[in-house]
C-alpha cells in the first residue's frame, strides 16, 4: 500500500520541512501543503505564494536509480499524468522542468540532492484567477481552474497529492531500473521544446530531440548540440518570440 502523503497547513517549502526531517523519513515519504511562504525555483528563484490556491509537494527518493540526473524530467511526467488522471487537465513539459498549457506555466519541479537522497519538490497552480497573476507580474501563468473554466474541488491538493505517490511509487520503476530511455518515448511526445527555436547558454537553434541521456538536442545551423544544464527560452512558451 502507497502511504498517503502528510498535509501541513503552512510551511516554508515542502523541500526544506523534508530536508530539516530527512534522516526520520523513509523513501517514497511525500508531505504537501496549500501555502507556502519562502518557495524556490530552479537557481534560487522565489515561488509566488498563494495560500489555499495551489499544490505544493515533496517526495523523498532514497532509492538507487540508474540514471538520477535525468530524476527531474521523469518527474514531470508524474505530475503531468496526475493532473490528467484527477482534473482531465493534459498538459506538456517545457524542458527541463515546467508543467506548461499553451505556452504558459501551470507549474515547476525542483529536485535538490540532500544527504544520500534526493528531494522532488512539485509546485502546482491550481484555483488562481488572472488578478492573482496579474498582481504578481506573472503574465505567463496559468492555473487549473482557468483552464477548466471552473474551480476544482477542495479536495483536488489531497487527490493529486495522492495520485503523484501512487506514480513514484508504481509508474516509475522502469525509470528506476533503466533511466530516461525507459520514458523517453513519452516524454517526446509531450516535451514543448521540439521543433521550436530555442537559446540556451551558449548558442541558439532548432530543438530537435531528447537523447537517451536526457539531454536536449539543438540544431544550431552548423551542428547538434547536446544540452543538459542551463536556461533554455523556447519560442511561443513564456511569450518568448
């Protein structure tokens, strides 16, 4: 039986409450809260906060996996297929790490390696409105129930938080065992990236695949690139032309 995750009303980030516990807690151990007051984004940067609205969620790996650099891109697979499961919400990935819907961000992963383990942080945007949006200058975000026209249950933190325990724990074995070329088939078919003009740190071009490794492909016009680190501004995501 998948345990179920734990619900604190209010934390700093569900990554940090796990890691100040992390040598009490088990693998496949998740906690998640509603409002989160000092969140962060990949390189540090701050996650607006919008306390009852969103989903935010971290689940210990302590597991051995073959291939835990490429962790991030099957995580966001688990959440894409959570929010698909519990809402009929189907969204893409914008690699690395972004849930995406038209162009906009519904939501980010931030895996962050601690003391032998490996901590999953999903942040979700669930019930904001556009005046939310607005009011934080985050013109590219977009929520859940903007996308459903209507406002997702109550319940809907504690469902996806259960169905996103229930992937790591049942969903992603293949990924354990063979790393990304295990989902790698499914994450082309969602990743926003390919065939769009990209600029990464260092160069620009056509994305054109994800390789085994997890890497992104970029055609620069005089070459492939492999990319695995860095930022990467895709054209028509995040407004970017």
């Amino acid at each position: 039986m998948v345990r179920a995750p734990l619900f604190v009303p209010e934390t700093d980030s569900t990554n940090s409450w796990c890691r100040r516990q992390l040598e009490q807690l088990p693998d496949g151990f998740a906690v998640y809260t509603t409002c989160q007051t000092a969140g962060r984004g990949r390189r540090g940067r701050a996650w607006a906060n919008a306390p009852g609205q969103g989903l935010y969620y971290t689940i210990v790996c302590k597991r051995p996996m073959a291939d835990p650099a490429a962790l991030p891109l099957a995580v966001s697979l688990a959440a894409a297929h959570a929010l698909e499961e519990e809402l009929g919400v189907c969204c893409q990935v914008k690699w690395p790490n972004d849930l995406i819907w038209k162009g906009r961000k519904l939501g980010g992963i931030l895996c962050e390696a601690a003391q032998g383990a490996i901590l999953c942080g999903i942040g979700i945007n669930l019930m904001q409105d556009e005046e939310y949006f607005s009011q934080n200058e985050l013109v590219h975000g977009v929520s859940a129930a903007q996308i459903l026209g209507r406002m997702p249950n109550e319940d809907t933190p504690e469902r996806l938080a259960q169905a996103m325990s229930e992937i790591f724990a049942e969903g992603l074995e293949g990924f354990y065992q063979k790393g990304f070329a295990a989902v790698r088939s499914e994450y082309l078919s969602r990743c926003a990236n390919l065939g769009r003009r990209v600029s990464f740190d260092g160069g620009e071009g056509q994305a054109v695949d994800v390789d085994e490794a997890g890497r992104l492909v970029v055609d620069t016009g005089e070459g492939k690139q492999a990319v695995f680190t860095g930022e990467v501004t895709v054209q028509g995501v995040y407004g970017a032309k």
